[in-house]
C-alpha cells in the first residue's frame, strides 16, 4: 500500500484572498495551495506519493511525453454535501476511464484506490477551496505523463501522475451554447485514440474549434471520420438531442466517442424519470432537416465541464439551423440538468449510489 506524505506550503492563500478567488472563479484559471504526486518507473511501481505545495515540475527535456505524447487526463468534481463534508460523484467509474485511457496509450495502470486516496488526501488540506455558489465545485484534474528520458519511440518506463485542483464556476459564462459543425477536420478515427482521454485528441480538436470560434461558435462539432455523415461529439463534450415527442438520442459508443461519464448517468437517470433514451447513430444531415421541421425540438452538450449545456443554434459551411430564438433552453434538457445536478449537489435522492463521500 502507498502512503501519502505531507509536504504543506509554507505561504498558503490567506482566507480573505480565497474567498474573493472563490466568488467567482470561471474555469481553469484559479488552483488551490496543494497537489498530489505519485512517481512510477518498472522496477519500483507506483512509489512516492507526496502532497506538495503546487508547484512546477522539474522535467528533463527529454522526457518523452514532449517528443510523443504518452498525457492521459481526467476531469471530476467534489461539492460540499449538506454535512459539509467534501463529495464526489461517480468517481471510481473516472478511475475505470483513466486506466481504459492508460491502456490505450501503452502506459502504466494507476489503481482505482491509488487514484482515490490522491484526492482524498489533496482535500485534506484543500478542502476550504470547494465553492458553493451556483453552478460551482472544485474541478479535480489528475493526470499522468511519461517522463523517461529517451528519444527512442516506444512506451515509456517511467510517468508521473499528478492530481490539481481548480475552484471552478460555469464552463460556458452564458445562456445557450453554439455549435459549428466542421466538414474539414474529423476527430478520431477507428482504431484510433478517439475513446481514451488523452492529450492529443484535444490537440487536435483546437484547429477545429478555431474554424468554430472564427465562424461565431462555442464549441466544434465532429462528424465520423470515414464517411464524415455522422454525429460524433464536440471538442471537448458529448452531445444529444430531444426529439419532439421528449424521447433523447445520442450517438451509441463506437470507438471513437469519449465514454462520457455525464453521457451515461444521463442515459440511467433519464430512463429512470421516464424519458425515452435512445442510442443510435445519427445522420448531420438528416438532424439539420429534423430541426428545421421541428422533429427535433432541443439538443444539449454534456460532460463534467459542461454538465448540461443546452445548444441555441448549429452552423455549418452549408447553413445554420436553431431552436427558437436560438437562445432559449429547452425543457427537457434543463429537467435533465436539475435532476443530475441534484444528486451531484446533495439536493436529491440517490437511486443509483453515485455520490461518494470523501472520508478525510
Ligand atoms: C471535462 O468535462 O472534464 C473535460 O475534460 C472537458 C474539458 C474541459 C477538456
């Protein structure tokens, strides 16, 4: 078993200083005082595992991860439960992903446990840090590189696995998101890294999101990479549809699509509310004309970013399309939301067992 050791900074946040940090954060700019470390290398395993002051990390320039890329990541989010007392939701089935994305990429397996007791562990002394406002949480982000100093390409010997925290409030600061649907660049193709959280797919993606962000979008929209007819996902979420008659649809997993963890306690939860949730490839062309008939009435982004995000309006080389005034979130999307954000919040039964109180 590897235990963590404590290493507190001798120049924390004063309390005054956080809390207007805390009032309105936005996302990924703001850290807390601490992060956790964990070394690996073939012949030690997992060793070392430290909380740190946050801090820069001392990497040769030869470490591999800057030469061929071998980053997976995740993203969480830990909310004050109603005992004040930190909560994560669903975050083994984050752990289940890391190690998927680890598999993926020829690196080493960070246990689930392992994974657990970092955040445990960063808490105990960044707990202060978790915002309470609307809409807030504290973004937990581990991650891994490989850093063996060689240029050779194969896998690495040795990573490093990191876990930061960043208080953190909306991923998107207004009302509804939109979305560009790019003909010119595809995200992942089969048999290729599409399904595991890695560096590279979101490397890949920015061109993409800046054809969206030069054409007045949010967010990027992917087609399949084969036939470039089918929905995929965005650059940095899942998305799904309402249908008229308040059934919802999204892309079934097929490689190539992030196994959201939002994606699928959306799928559990709209089915136990008595939605109609359905899974089924989905053709752009065929959705532009649905939303301009009214055939489908919503759509919406989610991830744990995003959470629900509802979608205004899509554009693409050959036309847009939007839902009403392009600015009104529809029903079933915000009814989704308030359910998933309810059990997240501590506000709501859990029928699932999702949430995950942090035992400091
Ligand atoms: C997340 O939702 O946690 C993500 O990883 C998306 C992102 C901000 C890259």
């Amino acid at each position: 078993m590897t235990h963590f050791t404590f290493e507190t900074t001798s120049r924390p946040t004063p309390a005054d200083q956080r809390k207007i940090l805390l009032e309105d954060p936005k996302f990924g700019r703001v850290f807390t005082d601490h992060m956790a470390i964990i070394h690996y290398s073939e012949d030690k395993g997992w060793h070392d595992a430290k909380i740190t002051p946050r801090q820069p990390l001392p990497l040769d320039p030869a470490s591999t991860v800057f030469h061929y890329g071998q980053e997976i990541f995740e993203g969480m989010k830990a909310y004050k439960g109603r005992d004040g007392k930190p909560l994560l939701f669903r975050p083994q089935a984050n752990a289940a992903r890391f190690a998927a994305s680890a598999r993926r990429l020829a690196m080493a397996e960070l246990p689930e446990d392992l994974l657990l007791d970092s955040i445990r562990s960063l808490l105990k002394l960044d707990q202060e840090w978790i915002p309470t406002g609307e809409g807030q949480s504290l973004y937990l982000r581990p991650f891994m590189i490989s850093n063996e100093v060689f240029l050779g390409v194969k896998p690495s010997h040795e990573y490093l696995y990191v876990l930061l925290a960043s208080p953190a409030g909306a991923y998107f600061s207004h009302g509804c998101v939109s979305v560009w649907v790019t003909d010119r660049y595809t995200r992942a193709a089969p048999g290729g890294t599409g399904e595991a959280k890695c560096g590279g797919n979101y490397a890949s993606s920015l061109v993409a999101q800046m054809e969206a962000s030069a054409n007045g979008c949010d967010q990027v929209l992917f087609l399949d990479a084969v036939e470039k007819r089918y929905v995929e996902e965005m650059g940095g979420m899942n998305i799904m549809f309402v249908r008229h008659d308040g059934s919802v649809v999204t892309p079934p997993l097929n490689g190539s699509i992030l196994r959201g963890v939002t994606r699928d306690s959306l799928l559990r939860l709209g089915r136990h509310m008595g939605i109609t949730m359905v899974e089924e490839p989905l053709v752009m062309d065929e959705v532009f004309a649905a939303i301009e008939k009214g055939d489908i009435a919503e759509a919406f982004a989610c991830g744990t970013a995003a959470v629900v995000s509802p979608i205004g309006v899509f554009k693409r080389e050959s036309g847009d399309v939007k839902f009403g005034d392009g600015n009104t979130p529809g029903e079933t999307t915000m009814k989704l939301r308030k359910a998933l954000e309810s059990i997240q919040r501590d506000e709501a039964e859990d029928p699932f067992g999702w949430r995950y109180r942090v035992a400091l």
